[in-house]
C-alpha cells in the first residue's frame, strides 16, 4: 500500500474550535492544575494535537463506520459490487475502533479486560506518557512528572477536553469525536512529524520531514493517465502450479512485475523480461549473474539495477566497489570426488541395491528385538552376506567401476594413495560389517531408553508398596516419561497421523545417510512446516530449513505470505499431550555441551570440560521445558504498508550446543617443534554423528521473561501481556519459560587455540573462524552451505559442523591427516593475501575476496587478517598427534609396544610404521575378542577394526587355511573389518591405504571470464 494523502503533504487534518480553546483562560480555571495554568496557549495546543493526533492514528475515534457490526455490514457490501482485485482480500481483517484507556486501578482493569474491546495505553509508560511528564511538553520542567502527578495532570486534561467536546469518555477510556476533525487540502513541500515518535539530535528544533515527491506528484496526475499494472509474488512458496500460470502471465503482459526470491536464478525463461530490480546486493557475483542475467535474453536491451541497503554492511562493501559485484570472478561449484568417504558411502549404496533388500520405515523392522544387543535379523544378514561373497560380490566389484568410470570422477580418485582395485574389493566385502556398525548408535539410543524405562517401573512399582517417597516417584515417572518418548522416536511411532514417516530422523535410509553409510543427497535436512491459512483454497504449509525456521517460524514472528502477514501463534500439540513433549536439560556455557534427560539435568559439573554448570546472565543452566520444534500455526495480520519497506524482524536469543555420540569421540593436538620443545597450537576434539541442538530462548528485548508462554491444551503461544482471560484450574496455567530447540546429527570438529592473545582475543578467534572455514572449503572443495562454523563458551572454543545430511567426510579427513592443518594454514595464509606476489595492499583489514562475506556481516568490525597471520605461519609446519583420553601419544605407543608378541618384530615395525606416520594408534595390541576366540595383533575397538600382521609362519597352506577361517569368523560373528598385512608384500602402502590417506590436493578454483553488464547502485 501507498503512504497516504497526509503522508505526502496534501492533507492536513485540523481540529475545530482547538486553537480557541487553548486561549481559553476561563476553561483553565474551570479544571485547574498548575501546570496547565502556567503553560502558554501555544504549548497547550501542543500537548492536546499530538494527543488528538495519536487518538486518530489509532482509531480510536467515535465513528460509527469504524463499529464492528458496521464493518461486517461493509465487507459484504464490498463483496456484491466491486470486483477483483479492489475489494477486500479474502480473510483480511479491517481495523474497528479503539478505546484509549488512562486507568491504573487493576480492579478497573480486569473489569474491563472483559468487553473485548481493544485498547491503547495512555499510561505513563506509554509513548504519549513519557511526552506528557518531560520537559519536551512542558519546558520549563526540571525533572520528569512522578507517576501520582502524571495521574493528576492526565486526568484534569481529559476532563477539559470532554468538556470543550474534542473526546468522549467512559469510566476508564476515551475516543476522539469525529465531528471535531477538519480535512485541508495542502501542497506542503515539508510536513510535521510526531513529537511522540521523531528522534531528533540534541538542541535541534526542528520537527518537519521532506514530503515524498514521487507520490506527491503521482496522487496529482489525472488518474486516466495511469496505468493499471498487476504484480505477483513467485517464490519456493507458491505452488507449483500458480507459479506456471504466473510465468505465462508475466509472457502475455498480463502481469507486469514479479517480485521473486532466488526462485528466478533456477533459469527460468521469460524472453520478453527487461528490467531486473535487486532489493538488495546479491550474495556473491554468482547471484548477480545468475539474477541479472533473466533480463535481455532476447538480445533487446536491458536495464538492470540493484538497491543498496544503509544498514547492510555487505551492500555498503559493494556500494563503494561496484566492479567487484557486476564483473566479479564466478567461482564453478566444487566437489572433491576423491573424497573416500563420499566414494564409500555411494560405493555401500550401489552393494545394498544389488542385495535387493527394503529397508522399509524403522529400524526396529531391521533387527532381532528379541535376541541380546539386537542383531540384524537372519535372512537380511543372510542376503547382506551373499551378496559381498563369490559371483555376487564380482558383480558388485563391476557395478562400481562401471559408476566409478566417469572421467572427472576417475581424475580425482587416480591422484588418491587409498584407491586401488584391492581397495573396491575391500570394501564390499566388508560392506555387511559396515552397515552393522552404522546400526550401533541406534541401538545404544534403544538399549539405554529401555533401561530407564525397566529403572523407572521399578521405582514406581515399589512406591505402590510404600518403600519409596513422594520425590522419588515423580522423578521416576518423569524418566519413564522420558524413555518412552525416547523410544517412540528411535521406532517412528507418532501420534500425528499425517506424519511422513520418510522425514523422520531414525527412519532407515535417512539414518544410515547421517551415519555416512549411504550418500545423504536425497534426504536433505528435515524441515519445519508452518500452516498459512487463506480461505479461498483452504490454506497453504510453507518449510524451512531448521536451522532458519528455528528463528522465523519462533513465536511472534511474522511470515509474508502471497502479499499479506501473519504471525506465529500456535504450535502442533499432540494427542499425549504437551508434557510428553517436553525434554530437560543442564547446558555448560563454558564449552557449549549439553546434558540431557533427568539425569544430565540433575548434573553439576559439565561433562564434557569440567567446568560448575551455572547461569549466565539471562541464559539459565538448567531447564525442564524444552520442546523440539513443530508444526506451527499462524494468523493473519493487517495488511502490509509501505512502512514496513525493512521487515519486521523480531530479536531472538539463539544459543548452539552440542553433545557427542556414546564411544564416538576422539582428541588431538595440533603440535609444532619450538625450540627444540613441542609446542600444542590447537585441542582437537572430533565427533561422529554428534548431537547439534540450536536452543531458542525467547525474545532479546524482553527482560522479564526468559523462553516463551504456551497454553499447554490449545498449544497457543502468548505472553503475560495477552493473556486476557485468567485460568479457570490449575491444569489451565500457562507453561512459562519454554524453550524451544531443533536438532541433528552431524560430524563435529571442536578446536579450542592455545596462548590465544588477551589484548584482541575476540577479533583473534572471529578472524581464525573464518579463516580455517574458507580455507576448508578450499582445501576439501566444499561449498559454502555445506560447511558451518561458530564460536561456543566464552570465547574458548570453534565448532564446525558438516551441514549437509550424512556430511562430506571432510572433517574425519582432517582428524585423520596428521598434515591437514599444515594444507589448511597455506590455503588461509593465501586466502587472506600473505602468499607471496599476492598481496593486496588495499585490503587493511579483511574484505571480501578473504574474509568477509554475505553470512559473517555481524561479525565484520571484527575481523582483521593481520591478526591471526603468525598462528597461521606456526601451523604450516604443524603436525595432528591423535592419543588415547587419558595419556599422551608417546604413553599410547609405549603402552601397544610393551603388549606386542616378543617374538614377532613385525608387529613391532607395522606399529613403528603407524606411530612415525603419525597416525591413529590402536586401542589395543594382542586382544582377545571373545566372540569370535580369536586374538589380533591390533584392534581399533570403536571403530570395530582389527589388523593382523602375517610374518613367514603363516606361509604354510594349512596355517593359511585356519587363518581365513579365524578371520572371517572374525568378520561375520563379530562384524569386525580385516586387515591382513603380509611381511612380504608392500604393506606399507596397505597401512596408509586404510588407516590414513594421502595429503589432498590444495585446488584452485579455475577462473573464468568475468560476467559484465551494466550496474546502476542507488
């Protein structure tokens, strides 16, 4: 909607008989107060304009027009004679009129909390408030008017008013008459701007703003020159459907502009387009080129154009570098296809195609639940079997290099020191053992829930007996409560029937995607629903991604839909109820780990750094109301006006936590030789499959209230200021202090520098932030969206996280590489431009070609290149030494080397081989496995790998024979993987093969020409 005829300076609207009455000393005296007797006529039409003023603004005036039952009447009216699109929006709510109230009395209040009818504040804390009792109304006031005072004044001033007729009044309320309001018409070049609402410098008088000259002029034109132009929105929101029929609108001229989102990169082909207009600048020259690139297609000339937000400090960037956006380098998306893990992973899917077998919707349908640790049941491990053995497994090995064939594919994965045909057969034999340890953290999750259940009924059922107190019971049932709703989930039971059971997090194929079993491209992140209503087609479900709806479907928020707003009401309640619903936890603000359940809620210390779990500022330790994230549900809003240009954007306090896997963590130093001594640059702490929570505490600006209000039966999400209607019971309370949190898996990597520098510690750890991100991406030729990264605790540690379902495998790459850091320094030290003949002299700080970017805004004044430069040096020529928990990596090695056969100086040599290389030391050397009574020289126990190292004595047919026999009881009892080194053949190559790999290429990016078209910045 357009500002209005005041707005632009061609209305002004009066009051009648108001001058009069300010110069009416006699009035005064009637309802005498001393301010008022003192002040001059002038400042007294001040006060009670701006007083007028605001009643009008708000409606809260006595039309008849304004009435309820009348705007009923009207909308029908509407309805029967103006056709589309001028008349009302189907569900568009029209304002009625309001009341303004001036009464404290919480009596009064609550009586009339009752009528329904919507009111203002005339309080002293309201904006007219705060005028009233300041010098700005009154100047000759030393300090603000005290609340008894404001009272007094406020309340003689409405009788004045509801005497000279200007108001009409109940017992607690009043209403500006309509038939004291004068319309004039103006041509004002500078209009009057609120003295309740305008920020103005200290000592400035002036209190007028520049009329807008565009609508000015347009609302003067004689209206049969305008033309009637139809806009639409085309974004992911619109359906599939209505989007077409816009597109061949937009063709046929039936529609004159489109206001998109990126939907418009997705080279969509409207010939005819010629004007291309950017609210904002684009992310990155990819997005300009792509974006301006709709407009001109028919070789005709374009016009394109790009809006330079002040408060945006990336189009700021590019206001003053404009080349750098319109005729930037467009960097080619990357993907590493020499990444083992990425191979593995589509490697295991091809195996489990060729098996035949259905997954189907949950694990449990996969297992023996019946049989101790829950195997896989017999006739899917009979075919898993059958097919990584014989003729099978040669049609597996062929169905891979068929895939694997592709040239670009086989150019990245012939410069890999892991891939050879061994390697292949490898790992398709070993394919059934791997997708039984990717079922491993689904049944630790299901062991420990069932035996918190068994825990819990057996405190309950003693406390029937009488042996167990009140206490003890209620924290039984809520662990019970607990460990079912934890089962649910691992077994995809629901109580929403419209649930898609493909979205759940433990259904099948997902799963093994986040465990890095199959590739996770076809099941991206789970989304977040919100339900639109529109009463023309019955309403619409728009997604997110969580990490976004976690802030923009938060309650209170607004979403734009289709022209019109709503706001985030409610949430999906299910048939349990909300209480089931509910998780507890205890959070370390130290290192950002969380402790869930009853039992990490009743915890003191963290367990993860050690540190006393206690509050930090607003941010409470412990909580028992944390609700995962659902389907929510909006209601519509009023329509959007053109003072809303910047969106409103409610402030949340968003906090990240994580928590690793059980048996799925490992540590490492990033060490570098100083002086003849061994110096710790980084704590490196990885996580397999970790737990990511993103937590939503509630509002910023609200100080008194942390978390949310919800109405646990309707599932209505309010505050202490909307909850009209006291509770009839207790059950009926609002739940306060909700928190809500989304959640998921990934693979983690935390690193915690060392002697970080004091006097610029937070620009130190900002910059390295994104340093090491970008160089990442670099190194491992990942895009930006598939790598995330952000500061935890106070200040100490980085978290980087895969994004993307089932990850990369990059970070397990890094943790593996005892020289990845040193790749990652020499990429970041080129990135922010110390390489050698690369420097940028007019870069003081960071730009965008190092380390700003579109997504680290906030961060910006932060960032300085310079300070991170020697840390990035030092780790050029750093070296990961990976380590048990509990003892150094030299106390490791001498710990296997002091278990290793006396009479096998092999073994000594293969572990010397695995320790000199750097690498991951076993768990265990000599260890007895008793499932499969066989001993291997080395074992990595986690990871469910044992290694044997064949000296001559295995040489002999029969000694050959009970080996294969050993191992493949090894291999199919145990589901352990094997590896075989024979002292005669290169198994130097194996060691590095399977236990590391060699160092990545470091690629740059190929440049290609750059995009040119015309730019005009405003």
């Amino acid at each position: 909607m357009q500002p209005n005829l005041e707005q632009c300076g061609l209305l002004e609207i009066q009051y009648q008989g108001l001058r009069e009455t300010c110069n009416n000393e006699g009035l005064w005296q009637t309802y005498p107060h001393p301010i008022l007797l003192e002040a001059s006529p002038q400042e007294r039409f001040v006060v009670i304009k701006e007083l007028l003023d605001l009643l009008r603004r708000e409606l809260a005036i006595d039309a008849e027009l304004l009435q309820a039952d009348r705007l009923e009447r009207l909308q029908k009216e509407v309805a029967q004679s103006i056709r589309e699109p001028w008349k009302f929006e189907p569900g568009e709510i029209l304002h009625s009129a309001k009341w303004a109230s001036f009464v404290k009395d919480e009596s009064k209040v609550k009586s009339y909390r009752t009528d329904k009818r919507e009111t203002i504040s005339l309080g002293k804390r309201s904006r007219f408030g705060r005028f009233l009792s300041s010098n700005d109304a009154w100047s000759w006031l030393n300090e603000p008017l005290k609340e008894p005072e404001y009272e007094n004044l406020l309340k003689t001033l409405i009788k004045a008013l509801q005497a000279s007729g200007f108001v009409s009044r109940d017992d607690h309320s009043i209403q500006l008459r309509l038939n004291k309001m004068e319309w004039h018409a103006v041509h004002l070049d500078q209009i009057p701007v609120s003295l309740l609402t305008s920020k103005r410098l200290q000592g400035s008088t002036t209190n007028q703003t520049t009329t807008n000259r565009f609508f000015q002029n347009l609302y003067q034109r004689d209206v049969a020159q305008i033309k009637n132009l139809e806009a639409r929105e085309h974004t992911g929101q619109v359906t599939n459907e209505n989007r077409e029929q816009r597109e061949e609108d937009f063709r046929n001229g039936k529609i004159a502009a489109l206001f998109c989102s990126p939907t418009m990169e997705l080279g969509i082909d409207i010939s005819d387009l010629n004007v291309v207009h950017m609210r904002n600048i684009p992310p990155s020259p990819a997005n300009y080129a792509q974006r301006s690139g709709r407009a001109g297609r028919s070789n005709q000339e374009a016009l394109v154009i790009s809006y330079a937000s002040v408060g945006s400090g990336h189009d700021q960037y590019f206001y003053q570098r404009q080349g750098q956006m319109v005729s930037g380098i467009v960097v080619p998306p990357k993907l590493e296809l020499g990444n083992p893990d990425l191979i593995k992973s589509h490697v295991y899917a091809i195996w489990l195609a060729k098996t035949g077998v259905d997954l189907g919707n949950s694990m449990n349908q996969l297992l023996n639940m019946d049989a101790p640790n829950y195997p896989l049941n017999d006739d899917i491990q009979a075919r898993f079997q059958s097919t990584s053995t014989g003729d099978r497994l040669l049609e597996c090995i062929e169905a891979v290099k068929e895939v694997l064939a592709d040239r670009f594919c086989q150019g990245d994965i012939d410069r890999a020191g892991w891939w050879n045909d061994n390697w292949i057969r490898h790992t398709l034999e070993d394919a059934p053992n791997a997708f039984d340890r990717a079922c491993q953290r689904w049944r630790d999750l299901y062991a420990v829930a069932v035996n918190q259940r068994d825990e819990a009924r057996k405190i309950i059922d003693r406390f029937a007996a009488g042996g167990v107190s009140d206490a003890d019971k209620k924290n039984a049932d809520n662990l019970e409560i607990e460990a079912k709703r934890q089962i649910d989930l691992l077994i995809g039971a629901t109580n929403n029937k419209n649930s898609n059971s493909t979205e759940q997090e433990f259904y099948p194929y997902r799963y093994l995607a986040a465990e890095g079993f199959l590739p996770g491209y076809n099941f991206p992140r789970r989304p977040i629903r919100t339900y639109i209503p529109f009463d023309f087609d019955g309403g619409r479900f728009i997604s997110r991604p969580r990490s976004v709806a976690i802030r923009e479907f938060a309650p209170a928020n607004i979403v734009y839909y289709e022209g019109s707003k709503f706001q985030i009401t409610k949430t999906k309640i299910s048939v349990g109820g909300i209480q089931d619903e509910y998780t507890q936890a205890a959070f370390c603000y130290s290192c950002g780990y969380f402790h869930e359940g009853q039992t990490g809620w009743a915890r003191d210390i963290c367990e993860n750094c050690g540190a006393k779990l206690e509050d930090k500022g607003r941010l409470n330790a412990k909580t028992r109301r944390i609700l995962e994230m659902n389907t929510q549900s909006t209601k519509p809003r009023q329509r959007i006006t053109c003072d809303e240009e910047e969106r409103l954007k409610y402030g949340y306090t968003i906090t990240t936590h994580f928590r690793y896997a059980t048996n799925k963590r490992e540590i490492a130093e990033v060490i570098v030789q100083e002086d003849k001594s061994t110096k710790c640059l980084i704590k490196l702490s990885y996580g397999e499959t970790a737990n990511l929570w993103r937590v939503n505490r509630g509002l910023k600006n609200n100080r008194g209230e942390i978390g949310f209000r919800l109405n646990p039966k309707t599932g209505e999400w309010g505050d202490s200021k909307t909850d009209a209607n006291p509770p009839h019971t207790p059950e009926d309370l609002s739940h306060n202090q909700v928190l809500l949190k989304v959640q998921e898996t990934s693979n983690i990597l935390l690193i915690e520098p060392q002697n970080i520098p004091e006097e610029n510690r937070d620009t130190f750890l900002a910059t390295l932030q994104y340093a090491l991100e970008r160089a990442i991406q670099a190194v491992y030729m990942l895009e930006e969206d598939e790598l995330s990264s952000e500061r935890l605790g106070n200040g100490e540690y980085i978290l980087f996280w895969e994004a993307s379902e089932g990850g990369a495998g990059v970070l397990s790459q890094i943790i593996s590489d005892p020289k990845a850091f040193q790749y990652i320094a020499t990429e970041a030290l080129d990135i922010c431009h110390f390489t050698e003949g690369k420097d940028k002299p007019d870069c003081v700080k960071a730009c965008y070609e190092c380390l700003l970017s579109y997504s680290n805004q906030l961060d910006h004044a932060l960032l300085d290149r310079h300070s991170i430069r020697d840390f990035l040096e030092k780790l050029r020529s750093s070296e990961i030494e990976r380590h048990l928990q509990e003892m150094s990596r030299e106390e490791h090695y001498q710990m296997l080397l002091a278990q290793t056969d006396p009479n096998s100086d092999f073994e000594r040599q293969v572990l010397q081989e695995i320790y000199n290389s750097n690498l991951k030391l076993p768990d265990q050397a000599q260890y007895f496995i008793a499932e499969a009574n066989i001993k291997p020289d080395f074992v990595y126990l986690t990871e469910k790998f044992a290694i044997f190292c064949d000296g001559s004595v295995h040489n002999s047919a029969e000694q050959r024979k009970k080996d294969q026999q050993d191992r493949d009881r090894l291999r199919h009892v145990a589901n352990f993987s094997v590896l075989t080194l024979s002292f005669d053949q290169d198994w130097r190559s194996e060691i590095r093969s399977y236990l590391g790999m060699n160092s990545p290429t470091i690629s740059v990016p190929n440049t290609v020409e750059p995009y040119k078209t015309q730019l005009s910045i405003t």
